[in-house]
C-alpha cells in the first residue's frame, strides 16, 4: 500500500505533484495549510510541503505536528537566509560573502562584504521580491537591521541550478545541471542537458548531496548556482521541486514531480534517464496559444490562475532529441509568441549554439 501524499500547499507545484502521481494511482492531496479546517489527516499520510511558509493556524499545525511531517530540521535551515548561509559554510559549500545586518553601524556592515551588495530580506522573499541593491555611497535603509543579510553582488558569467533528490536509506540521484536565466529575480527560461564541464556536476552533486544527507532529507532539493570563472557559487537551496526544473516533465522519463514521489513513498529511485535537450518557458502574466501545439516537441503546462501583469501561470516545455531540432523548434515557436517575449528565444537559442 502506497501512502497517500499530502502537501502543504494548493499552488501550481502541488497541481503538478498530482498530475506525476495520477499513472500510480497514487493519491496526492495537495491542501491549504492557512486554512482553519481539520484537515482530517490519517496516521499513515506523509507531509510534504511546496511552500516554505505558511501561519500557524488550524490546518498548519495539523500540517507541522504530523508524525510523518517530511524534512522539518531542513525547511527550518533554508526557511532564514542567515541560518541558510551559515548551513553552506558550516558544510564547506562555496557560496558568495555574506553578513548578517544587525543594529548598528549598517554602512561599515555592508561595506565589510563588498562595494556592491544586494540585500535580501531573511525571510519570506521569492521571485527577487524582498531583495535591495546597495553599493559603496548609498544611503542603507534602517528596517534592514534585524530582518536582512548582505550578500556580494557576484559578476557572474551565467546561472545554473542543480536538481536532484535522496531517499531515507540515503540513495541519491541527479539531473544534469540547468542553465538559468533571470530577469528581475524572476526565472524566465531554462536550458536543459546542455554540455558542462565535468568537474562542475560532480561538485554539484557532491554540494547538494553533503547537504541533503546532512539534513536527513527526502525529497528532491534544488541548488540555484551563479558560474564565476568557470567555478560554481552556491546561491540559494529550494527544499521542494524547483521551477527550474520543470523541463523534466517531458524532457526525461522521471519528472522531478514523480522523482520527488518517489523518494517520499519509498519507491524505488533510480537516475533519471535525459536524452535529448529541453527548454523551459515561463508564461509570466501572459495567455497560451492553440496554435502553439503545432510545433513539434511543445508542450504547455497551464495553470489555471487569472492572469495579472507579470504572475507565473504556465510554463511551455520544448523538448526535442538533439540541439538542431531544437532550435528548429525554438523558431517555430518565437514566431508565435508575444512580442516581448521573443528575447528569451534569442537568449535561449544562443545557449544552444554556444
Ligand atoms: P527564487 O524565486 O528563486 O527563490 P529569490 O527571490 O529567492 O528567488 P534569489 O535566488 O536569491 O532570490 O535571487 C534572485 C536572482 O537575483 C538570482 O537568480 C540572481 O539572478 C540575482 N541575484 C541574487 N543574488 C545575487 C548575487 N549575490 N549576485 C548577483 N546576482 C544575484
Ligand atoms: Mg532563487
């Protein structure tokens, strides 16, 4: 008998967890965990979470006090940018300079860490929300004593992120490294099984897995890296299934949504198998066409929410078995697409080609 999975969270994430679950019959039920219902748990359940924060109310409690309540100790360190942080130094994962701005002389704070800095909100920001930027002259503001930690401003070459995933007994498995690209703090595109060298996986993996094992993690978890002279810095740690991700929905056998299943009902959890190239395409506050659907290897992934200037309601999975045929793919495709949307075409294309 498979447990039924319940995760902390309706959104797009948990929709998702579903949708990997449905070929196994296996029940996942995603739920509000600020609601104040009873929830109505079974002993037997298994809690998993898509968000990192959510009150303390009726159903969050039923949620947190579950016995099978999956990586506490870990959403405890990765929830506070500053208990983050001292987790990868505390593990020798290399990560960009950083302090904690307490009260007190905040310029000297920041200035100890570099002439540029961004400072982020310890808790509660995501998609670049909750982040500042500050260099040498700037006037810090005071709400950020307590409350933020300064980090270097890192002039790196390109982003990337690792997804991968650990069982109880301590098996893990990984994804091949995903080029990212932001804007505004907020993912637009991803490149999948692009060529890397192979001394920056195997440190990858070696980061997140020292991680994960430290953590007595189950699950998948996302490292989001910047590349700076061909070396990998650790940026931020996602304990949950990673937008950038998504491409392994049809980009590889096992989607990180199945693969993250996997490892919370104990089924077995094997490497997952990539072949060809992938590109992942937010839909940021804009509509999905029919005609989309033509080109071959698309595959849209809508999720139902009102569209609003910006918000993340689907994403677009172009998935073809080498890198000529997917660019051939990625042009059909700009074509159709919104005007202001056809640069991430051309930024995904020239990663291909590089
Ligand atoms: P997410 O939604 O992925 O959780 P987030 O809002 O938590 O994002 P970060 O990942 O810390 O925030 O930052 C968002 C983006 O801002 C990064 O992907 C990167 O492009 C840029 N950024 C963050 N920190 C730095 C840094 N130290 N140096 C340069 N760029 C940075
Ligand atoms: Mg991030």
């Amino acid at each position: 008998m498979l447990p039924r999975i319940v995760v902390a969270g309706n959104g797009q994430l948990g929709q998702m967890l579903q949708q990997a679950g449905a070929p196994l019959q296996l029940d996942v039920m995603p739920v509000d965990p600020n609601g104040d219902i009873e929830l109505g748990l079974r002993p037997d359940d298994v809690i998993t979470v898509e968000i990192e924060h959510w009150s303390d109310s009726v159903s969050g409690l039923q949620l947190k006090q579950h016995p099978n309540f999956r990586n506490a100790e870990a959403l405890y360190a990765v929830i506070d940018r500053q208990r983050q942080k001292a987790l990868l130094d505390r593990l020798q994962v290399p990560t960009s300079p950083w302090v904690s701005l307490e009260e007190g002389d905040l310029t000297s704070q920041l200035e100890s860490v570099a002439d540029k800095v961004i400072v982020k909100r310890r808790r509660g920001g995501y998609d670049g929300r909750g982040q500042w930027r500050w260099q040498k002259g700037d006037q810090p503001e005071a709400e950020w004593a307590g409350e933020c930690i300064a980090e270097a401003m890192i002039p790196f070459s390109h982003e990337v992120s690792l997804v991968g995933a650990r069982n109880a007994a301590g098996e893990k498995v990984f994804y091949p490294l995903t080029r990212n690209w932001h804007e505004n703090g907020i993912l637009r595109a991803s490149v999948a099984n692009l060529p890397v060298p192979a001394e920056q996986q195997q440190n990858a993996e070696e980061w997140l897995g020292r991680i994960m094992d430290d953590e007595g993690y189950i699950g998948v978890m996302a490292m989001e890296c910047f590349v700076v002279d061909g070396k990998l810095l650790v940026n931020e740690l996602a304990p949950r299934v990673h937008n950038s991700g998504h491409w392994t929905q049809e980009g590889s056998a096992i989607s990180q949504f199945q693969l993250h299943l996997r490892a919370l009902a104990d089924l077995p959890l094997i490497t997952p198998p990539v072949d060809g190239v992938s590109v992942m395409y937010n839909l940021l506050g804009r509509n999905w066409q029919p005609e989309w659907l033509q080109v071959p290897g698309v595959h849209v992934h809508w999720y139902g929410k009102e569209i609003r200037p910006g918000r993340k309601v689907g994403h677009v999975n172009i998935c073809r078995a080498n890198t000529a045929e997917l660019i051939d793919s990625l042009k059909a495709l700009q074509t159709l697409v919104d005007e202001a949307d056809k640069v991430v075409f051309d930024w995904s294309i020239a990663q291909l080609e590089a």
